[in-house]
C-alpha cells in the first residue's frame, strides 16, 4: 500500500466529460414503487474477484475495490464500474463541477478533517453514498446510478434524469453487466472509452505512471 501511495503522489489538472461527480442528497421517492429500466439488475453478491473488463489504470486498483467493496456490502464490479466512469483511476481528478478524486466526491461530503485525495478517504465517502443510493433503490443497479450521479431525488423519477444521468445510467447498467458475464472484454466499456473516456483514462495513465 505505502509503495502504490508513493507512487500517487499526482498533479491536479483533471476534467472528466462525462461525471460531474456525486451530487447533493434529497430524499427520494418511494423505491418500492420504482418504474421499469432496461437492464435494471440486482447487484451480483459476493464477487469472487474483479472482471478483466476493466481499463488497466481501473486493475491497478483491484485489491483496495475489493476491499472497499466488502467495507460496503457491495459487489466489487459496481465499485469498479463507478471508478471506471467517474475518474479510470486517476486519485487526484478533478471535475469542472469541482468533485474529487477517484470517486469524484463533492467536497460538501467530507469533514474538515478529511484528505479528499487519500484513496481510503475518498472512498469511504463516495461508497457510503453509493451505498445509500443503493439501499433506496431498492437494490436496483440503474436507480443506484441514477441517485449516484444526479442526486438521491431522482430515485425512482426516470423522467426528472438529466441527459448526462442517463448517459452515466446507459453506461453504467451494461458494464455492469458485462463485468458479471465472464467475459474478456465489454462492447460496452469500449463504447464508453471511445465516446467519453480516452482522454480520462489517457490522463490517469500518465498521473499513475502506467507505460
């Protein structure tokens, strides 16, 4: 851990196209009521390990997901799906919309005290909100995304989802599935990479020294 911490010692200049990062909590509606989704799948408990799908700066982070995965009672290839989307990776990103980290947390989530940047930090934050918009959604993966990126209001309301919600939602729902299918690689995830993720990742590979 010190030795992957070292090498993290990264410069701030970051803005992801697709997250803006998590957004401000209000209370949803009723998740027993929530409307049909495409590809609204449960999560897959108990992941042995971490689906190969994942960007290679994303499995530099394999043990710590894991890790953080289990801490939260979530599958590891949710978390990574979330870390893929939100920063490939890269701990010290930085949105426009000014969320931090791997986890592209806004800065209202952490305490005085917290290091945004410090890779257990941020993710306690973003997992625990992660998963709060899991348990309102009712276990329901698309919801999840959905409170994730836009807010914990619009659980259960596809129709209140802004175009980047459901961009985050379209992607986010099929590398998830694809994560769980034993599979090499993810028409999905390439897809992502090609239309908002290449100059993401390209950045977190140079900030994490990946040749």
């Amino acid at each position: 851990m010190g030795a992957l911490l070292a090498l993290l010692a990264l410069r701030l200049s970051f803005s992801p196209e697709l997250s803006q990062g998590v957004s401000p909590s209000s209370r949803p509606g009723d998740a027993s009521a929530l409307p049909p989704w495409p590809l609204a799948v449960s999560a897959q408990r108990n992941a042995p390990s971490l689906s190969s799908i994942f960007t290679p700066e994303v499995q530099l982070w394999s043990s710590h997901l894991i890790r953080w995965a289990d801490n939260f009672h979530l599958d590891p290839n949710l978390v990574a799906t979330v870390m893929q989307i939100e920063s490939c990776g890269h701990p010290r990103a930085v949105s426009s919309a000014g969320a931090l980290g791997l986890f592209q947390v806004m800065p209202f989530h952490f305490s005085p005290t917290d290091l945004p940047f410090d890779p257990d930090t941020n993710a306690r934050r973003g997992l625990a909100y992660l998963a709060q918009a899991f348990e309102y959604a009712d276990g329901n993966v698309a919801h999840a995304l959905a409170g994730y990126n836009g807010g914990l209001g619009v659980i259960g309301q596809p129709a209140t989802w802004s175009a980047q919600t459901q961009r985050y939602v379209y992607y986010g729902t099929r590398i998830y599935v694809d994560a769980g299918r034993n599979v090499q690689t993810s028409p999905a995830l390439q897809e992502w990479y090609r239309n908002y993720g290449r100059n993401l990742c390209q950045q977190a590979r140079r900030a994490i020294d990946i040749p």
